[in-house]
C-alpha cells in the first residue's frame, strides 16, 4: 500500500498573491487636486513603499494574518458535508520561489493531516488583514492517495468583517452538478448564493455580487432636462440587454433613474486592479474624459488657428507629422501614463502628436478612391453590414403609418449608368449587386439629430465588377419631409464622378455615408452587438454556473474584464454628455438610438455562418467549405472569420464532448438549466419572448451557445474594435460628424465649394475639437495591453485538471496558429485586392496573435477594452 502516513503527518502549501497596489480602479477615479501628474506620482510613491519591503516585513505583514481551512472532498462530517480542518497560517515569505509573475508573492503554509480527512478540494479563507489583497493560487504538494492539487483563485480578498460568509475556494477539477462529491455539494452550493446576493441595497467596494439592472444610469436629470435620458431596458419602447447591477440611490428628480457614479462598482473580481496594464488603458479613458478634454477645448480657442476648424488637408495631417504646438504647462497636467504617452509625445517638444494612422502611411491621398471606400466595407472596421441587394428598389421596414413611403426612390435608369452594360434585373439575378443601407436606422432620428447637426439617412448601392471589386454606383441621400414624417422622405441620388464640381459633390456624399457608417459602427457594431450583449451571460454565469463546472472554465476567459470595461463606458464614454455624444453625429441620441437596433437583435445570428446569410453574403452550400459559398469571393472579414469560427466551434464541440454523453446530460444539468434560464430571462428580459432562443435542449444547442458567446466576445469584437484608429484615426476616412448638407446651385455654400473643395469637405465633417476628443479615445480603444491573454490562450496552465481539456486546448491553439498562417499568406497574393486595396493596408484584424500596443492585429479571449 503506497502514501501509509501517520497521524500529526504534515501538508506543506503555497500561497501565491499580490499586495494591495492603489493604482486599483477605484482609486484611480477621483483625481486630487495636484491634477493626473500628481494623482500618479503620489500614487506611484505609495505604490513603491507598499512592494520595497524587504523579505522580513512581508513576513511580518502576511504571517497569521491569513488562515486557510481544508474542506474534504472524500470524509464527511456528522450531517453529510466534507469535514472542515484546522484553521491554519500563512507562514514564511519565499521570495526565491520560481515561477512567480509581476509583483506576485509566496508563502507557505503546513497543514496538520490524517488519513481521517480524506482528499481536501476545497478551502475557506479567512483575511485578518486591514487591506485587501489579490489570492493568485494556492498549491498542495504531497497530499497521500493524490499527489500535488492546485487551487487557481484569481480574487481580491477582504477582511473577514466585510463578508457574511468566510471566502471558499476549490480545486481546479470540474464536476457537473450530478457528478459532484456529496461532501461538496453544500460548498457549491452556498459559493453561487454568495455570488447572487439577495438583490437588496448598494453595492461596496469588496462585494461580488451578481445581479442584473437596467440602464438608468446614463442620464443625469438633477443637472437639468439636457441630461436626462430614456432608461434603457424595462419596456418594449427602450429594450436592453441588463447591466451589472449597483443599487446606487435615485436621483431626485426621477426615482427611476439611478445617481451617476463617482466610483463604479463592478463584482470585485471583475477588476483586475494593478494586476493588468490593461487597466492603464483604461485609467488614460478616465484621463482624457475628465482632465484632458477640458485641456483641449481651451487648446482650440487659446492658440493661433482658426477656431475649431481646420484649414487644409495639410494640417489635419499635422497631427501626425508635426504636431500641434501645446502650451508650456498644458503637457504638465496630464498623466505620464503609458496610455497617453503615446499620444503626448514630447520629444523635448510641448506638442500634441498622435500616431500616423495605418490608412495614410503609404500613400495620403487613396482614402479618397472608390475602391477603397468600397474595399472598407469587405475589410473595414465595420465590415459586417453590407449586404445583398435581393429586390429592387429596395423597401423600408419602417411603419408607412407614422413615416409614410420611406421606400428608396433611386431609380433603374440612374443605376445602369455605372452597371457595366447589364440592367438591374440581370446584376440581381447574377448576384452583383449590394447595398450599405442606413436609412432605416438613422431616419426616425433625424428630424432631432438635425438641430444640432447636419445628416441624411443614407443608402449606398454597390456593384461587385467582373475582377472580384465592389464599386459604389449610386448614393441616396434622404431627409424628413417638411410638411412632416408621415409624408415619408426627401431624397436626392448621387451619383459618381471624378472631375469638376460634381466630384466634389461625389466626395461629400460618401462623407455623409461614412458619418451614417461610423455611427453605427460606434452605436450597433460595436457597442451594442459585442460589449451589451455579452454582459448579461457574464452576470448569468457568475451567478448559476459554479467554478466546478465544465462550462463556467470554458467560457470565464471570455468574459474578463467586460463588465468592468462597461462600467467605465456608463461612466465617460455612453453617458449623458460623454465622450460618444460629444463625438459622433446622434449626440444625445446615441444609445437610444442602439435600443431601437437591439429590438431586432437575434443571438442565433450572431453566428458568423448565419449573420452572412442573412446578410445574403453567403449561400449555404453542403459541398462547400464551412457549408456555405461565399456571394463575394474576396471578403476578407468573412474569409478569415469563417475559419476563426470553425476552429472556435471545433474546440467547443471537442471540450462539451469530455462530459456531455447524450443531450439527456445536457437536460438533467440543473445548473446549466438555471443559466440559460436566466440569461434570456432575465439577462435579455425583454427579448425573453421570441421563438428564436436556443431550449438548451441538447448537445448541439449547448455547442451553437457557447460558440456564439465565444466568438462574439473573442473574434467579432477583435475585428470590429482594432481597427478604429487605423482606419478611423484619420478623421478625412472616416468622419464621425456632418455639419452642413450638400450645397444647392445657386447658394453662397455651392460657390464656396467650388473655389475650396477642401474647405467644404472639412466644414461638413468632424471639426478640430471633436477631432482631438475623438482620436484620443479610439487610439487607446485600439491598443492591446501588455498582459492581454489571445484566443487559444488561458492565464493560468492549471486552469484545469483535466488532461483531455488540455490536450482538445492545445489542439484549438495549433489550428489558431495554422489559420494565421494561412491569413499571412493570403494578403501575399496579389489576385485578392480586397485584402490590401489602394491604401496598401492588409487585411490582419483577425490573425489571432499580436504584441502590445497598436497593432491592426490580435483576438483577444475577451472585450477588454
């Protein structure tokens, strides 16, 4: 008999974790009166004498400071639960213990043991410690009948007085409900109460609760009606998905809306704090909103150019090539933070310079082209709107009751102009035709967004040319009828040209396309269709899905840092006045406006297969790769997206398999029920109803699930998010505001126009100030952190003990690698012009890996940021 052991025998432990740094999220959010550059000195200075300790003060902090009690999985005490030992000290600092990462530190710990208390799975921690701390992991080496047993932890830590309950930690097994250890069955059970809370009262600092809320928080109405807005979630007239809930008090004038915050809860654990550069991204957001845009509206009106416009071409692109010359203390009270360093670059010089975007580093002037404006659309930022024209013309969804006839008014003649000598019906029927359609979405707004803007309700029409090219063939341009909405619209077609006025005219058209495009791409493609959506099944998760079970480690990575990147938006970015009102053309519209979109939402099609054949980009077609055949052979998104999908689900369907036998497994799941469940119910309550939900009923759904929820937060978000500043952060691509409409014959605007195109371009798109606001935010949006964990990558290699996890893991990162070299090779190939266009930029937005910091490249596991 091997392992015979004594009584008294010993247990020795390792205790990974991280002292309390204050460069945490809550700290960061109120900056002192010194300014940012102080808040961070004094911030760094603290930080340095809480880690310089030597080894014997680390000791002396953390020894009998943290207790820890082993939970049995094998022996039961007299009512049927694991027995609980001893409670037992952290003890002595290792400070040479290998494999530590940043700022992590160990301590070991020994644990009285006898062959009476069988496997331990699971402990209860209990903090002494006056300051909170992050647990990394705990080990056991040498445990009789077992071996060496991992606890990964990854949680902040509080003093025991702030919790109901002492903190329970388990092993990295996983077990379904069924399966579970009986003696661990009470433990489970009481760590998913833990997480759900009882829905009562305000959130703290150390809570980790779960639940759901609607958003009633953008809005500020005891600072006036400019700053109130509709709660968004709780009716059929604003449905939302559901935020993480706070419980803040009411606001005075409206107890239905929530006090903004100062401070935003997040569940503790979903804020990684100083453990993740990421969160110096995030800080550089806090910055800009509340220090820096204030800096810059002075910047505009203080110094020596004409106030909020700009003059040339040429000085928008000094931006990126000289600089905006600062004054001499402006650069002083702004944070040293890598985040914004690299905008503020001072090079011995006081000057603001933001990077070259990727579009304009080869040449300056092929943004202009058509084919680049229409490549955009296969291989942009927003590449997942364009769609098949099926009819002609095409028909609006909007009620002809309140909006009248809103049905395109373009008409065949106008369109065979630019068709190649074939007629709409013969461009229909050979699949060649395609449409960029906004109108629907922007129209009910316009009469409003047009008292403090300029905008039309656009519809781009496209035509896919014999070399495999989109080429825009028509642009139709619609404001509200004057005598009222119900008389239905106004439209004008535009139609290409490239000499004289009328490409001029030409020019401003597809400005107005791509301010419609940029805007939505904000609003819908990228907040809405990735950040909101993903939230609820994130609070879903945490509240029924124990650590223990398969489907929680399967999908954990994918939800770090989203509730936490969210908070902050309701915070500067979506609010009442924040960044995205300030910037983009709906200003107070905005997220109203991203509620109407939500009505029409589908989870099912955001599986990239079904949302391209909605889109009419794809056929499905069984003989074809991924079982469809793409309308347009070269477009990039779908291409590489489609392999990306695969692999996602291929690595889904492996890992399900190791403990789904039959789709009665997936059925008799009480908590996987209960998840999903709750996810419609509650998480999209007010989608709950539709007859598209998945039942989560059998295997297959239980694959499709998570596969969607993988792929929305891992790859869609990755190709809609890094590419803002490469493509966006030259304002002339891709303008996120219209300010005049196209001028008229005869008026003092055409006259203008004609002697200074260039003028008349810049005095309809994004002026100087929202330019500056606007390039700061996305070129933080578009960086990666330094510690940011890719697709086909786990944080920590014990995520699992389960051996055939690993090896269906290590499988999915080799096809991730196979499939980047695939993508590597495809941009190389001269016959797909789709993939690089007259910008010279290649398609690279979904190869999986990539290094820190801006670089068009990388999939993320999940939004964080």
């Amino acid at each position: 008999m091997s392992f015979l052991f004594n009584k008294g025998q010993k247990i020795k432990g390792t205790v990974v974790l991280m002292p309390k740094n204050v460069l945490d999220f809550n700290t960061i959010s109120s900056i002192p009166n010194g300014g940012v550059a102080g808040a961070f000195d004094g911030l760094l200075g603290t930080a340095t004498d809480l880690l310089g300790h030597a080894v014997d003060d680390l000791t002396a902090i953390f020894s009998r400071q943290i207790s820890l009690k082993l939970i049995s999985a094998t022996k039961t005490d007299g009512k049927g639960n694991g027995k609980i030992g001893k409670e037992t000290y952290v003890e002595n600092h290792l400070p040479t213990f290998p494999t530590l990462g940043a700022r992590q530190e160990a301590f070991d710990i020994h644990f009285d043991y006898d062959a009476e208390f069988g496997i331990p799975a699971a402990f209860y921690l209990r903090s002494y410690m006056q300051t909170e701390f992050f647990l990394v992991s705990v080990t056991l080496e040498d445990v009789p009948n077992h071996g060496t047993i991992h606890f990964v932890c990854n949680s902040w830590v509080y003093n025991f007085k702030n919790y109901k309950n002492d903190r329970i930690f388990f092993i990295n097994n996983v077990f379904l409900p069924s399966e579970t250890p009986a003696a661990l069955l009470k433990y489970r059970k009481e760590e998913l109460q833990n997480l759900r809370g009882d829905g009562t009262g305000e959130r703290k600092e150390y809570d980790r609760i779960y639940d759901y809320d609607v958003y009633n928080d953008l809005g500020n109405p005891d600072r006036g009606e400019k700053y109130s807005r509709p709660i968004l979630g709780g009716s059929s007239t604003y449905p939302y998905p559901r935020r993480v809930r706070t419980g803040r008090k009411p606001t005075k004038k409206d107890p239905k809306s929530e006090t903004p915050p100062t401070e935003t809860y997040v569940p503790r654990d979903e804020n990684f704090g100083h453990l993740k550069s990421s969160d110096f991204l995030i800080y550089g957001i806090k910055s800009l909103s509340q220090n820096v845009l204030p800096l810059f509206e002075s910047l505009i009106f203080d110094l020596d150019f004409t106030p909020n416009e700009f003059d040339s071409f040429d000085e928008v692109r000094e931006l990126y090539e000289g600089g905006v010359k600062l004054p001499t203390d402006m650069l002083s009270k702004i944070s040293p933070l890598p985040a914004l360093k690299e905008i503020f670059r001072t090079d011995g010089e006081q000057t603001l310079k933001f990077p070259p975007p990727h579009v304009i580093r080869v040449s300056k002037s092929a943004w202009m082209t058509d084919e680049e404006f229409a490549r955009e659309m296969l291989a942009g930022v927003n590449p997942c709107v364009i769609r098949r024209l099926q009819e002609f013309p095409p028909q609006s969804t909007l009620d002809a009751t309140i909006y009248g006839d809103q049905n395109s008014k373009v008409s065949k003649q106008e369109m065979e102009t630019n068709l190649d000598g074939l007629t709409v019906e013969q461009a229909l029927n050979g699949n060649r035709l395609f449409i960029l359609d906004y109108h629907d979405a922007f129209m009910p707004y316009l009469e409003r967004i047009n008292k403090i803007a300029k905008a039309y309700a656009t519809r781009t029409f496209l035509f896919l040319s014999e070399n495999g090219k989109l080429k825009p063939v028509a642009i139709e341009l619609s404001l509200p009828h004057p005598s009222g909405d119900q008389y239905g619209a106004v439209s004008k077609v535009i139609l290409p040209a490239s000499e004289g006025v009328e490409s001029t005219i030409w020019l401003l058209a597809k400005a107005h396309v791509i301010v419609n495009d940029s805007c939505y791409h904000q609003l819908m493609s990228h907040w809405l269709n990735t950040h909101a959506v993903i939230e609820p099944f994130a609070i879903a998760t945490n509240r029924n899905l124990s650590v223990l079970h398969p489907i929680s480690k399967l999908l954990h990575p994918h939800y770090r840092d989203t509730i936490n990147i969210n908070g902050l938006a309701r915070q500067a970015l979506i609010n009442a006045g924040g960044i995205i009102e300030q910037s983009f053309l709906p200003g107070p519209n905005s997220i109203e406006m991203s509620s109407a979109v939500y009505k029409n939402w589908v989870f099912t099609d955001q599986a990239l297969p079904a949302d391209l054949v909605k889109r009419g980009l794809a056929i499905q077609d069984p003989s074809s790769p991924y079982g469809l055949n793409l309308v347009i052979k070269d477009y990039p998104y779908a291409v590489d997206g489609l392999e990306i999908w695969d692999a996602i689900k291929t690595w889904v369907q492996d890992y399900v398999s190791l403990y789904y036998p039959s789709d009665e497994a997936v059925k008799k799941d009480s908590e996987l029920q209960a998840w999903w469940k709750e996810a419609v119910e509650r998480g999209h309550e007010d989608l709950k109803d539709k007859p598209w939900w998945p039942k989560m009923q059998s295997i297959q759904e239980l694959i499709q699930c998570c596969s969607i929820i993988i792929w929305t937060a891992s790859a869609l978000h990755a190709a809609v998010n890094f590419g803002q500043y490469p493509y966006g952060g030259y304002i002339l691509n891709r303008p996120t505001l219209s300010r005049r409409w196209i001028p008229e014959k005869g008026t003092k605007d055409y006259d203008e126009m004609v002697k200074n195109p260039q003028k008349a371009y810049l005095g309809t798109i994004t002026p100087k100030y929202q330019t500056l606001v606007d390039l700061s935010v996305i070129e933080i949006l578009s960086r990666h952190a330094s510690d940011e964990v890719y697709l086909g990558q786990r944080e920590n290699p014990n995520w699992t003990s389960d051996s055939r996890a690993i090896q269906a893991f290590n499988k999915f990162g080799s096809k991730l690698a196979e499939i980047e070299g695939k993508i590597k090779e495809r941009n190389k190939d001269s016959s797909l012009s789709n993939r690089v266009g007259p910008v010279e930029l290649p398609y690279t937005l979904l190869l999986p890996s990539s290094t820190e910091g801006l670089t068009f490249r990388g999939i993320p596991n999940s939004i964080s940021i």
